[in-house]
C-alpha cells in the first residue's frame, strides 16, 4: 500500500475485514519518481512501478531494494505478472500533463 504522494511504500496485516492493520515501512524509494502501483512475483518479490520515474524497482519479501529496470516511458503507473508461469511483467502507463514533445517522444 503507497503512501500518498511519497517514496515510502507500506505494508500492513489485515484483521479480515480488509481493513488495514498496524501499517509498517515496507521500503523507501529514491528519487525520481514515486510509488505507484504494485505486484508480487512467485518468489514473493514486489515489484512496483515508479511513476515519473521511467522504472520499476523489484524489493525482497523484507523491502530491500533488489533490482531496477529502466522501461521506456516516464510514467509507469502500475505492473501485473501473466501467463501460465507468470513469468510476463505487464506495465501500464499514464500519459496525464505529458506535454507534445514528451507525447512525441513516448507515444
């Protein structure tokens, strides 16, 4: 679960109700860019999109950043795994108060 327009993705238990409990840093994210939407691997890793970005960072189960994958848009806003394996990231973006030059570039 981000929080709201800041790098510090948490995570949180749940009582069953759906209702978060006890939320705890989960991972800080360096600039640029922020959390935004996220997945879990089958090895348990989270990946999330970092939108403004132009990445996804990929944390161990404990929040520790383990890899960064540069994608070719500014704004990654959120990531799923496909397929059988679920071995296909899927990325969505956001092409919101991109001006002409950055719509050209990033069509």
């Amino acid at each position: 679960m981000p929080s709201r327009g800041r790098r510090r993705p948490c995570s949180a238990g749940s009582r069953g109700s759906g209702t978060p409990h006890r939320p705890r840093l989960f991972a800080e994210i360096s600039p640029p860019g922020r959390p935004d939407g996220m997945a879990v691997d089958t090895e348990g890793n989270v990946w999330s999109a970092i939108a403004g970005g132009g990445h996804l960072v990929c944390f161990s189960p404990a929040g520790t950043e383990l890899h960064r994958e540069p994608i070719p848009v500014p704004t990654p806003t959120s990531c799923c795994f496909a397929g059988p394996e679920r071995d296909r990231l899927i990325v969505t973006t956001s092409r919101k108060r991109m001006n002409a030059t950055a719509l050209a570039a990033h069509p």
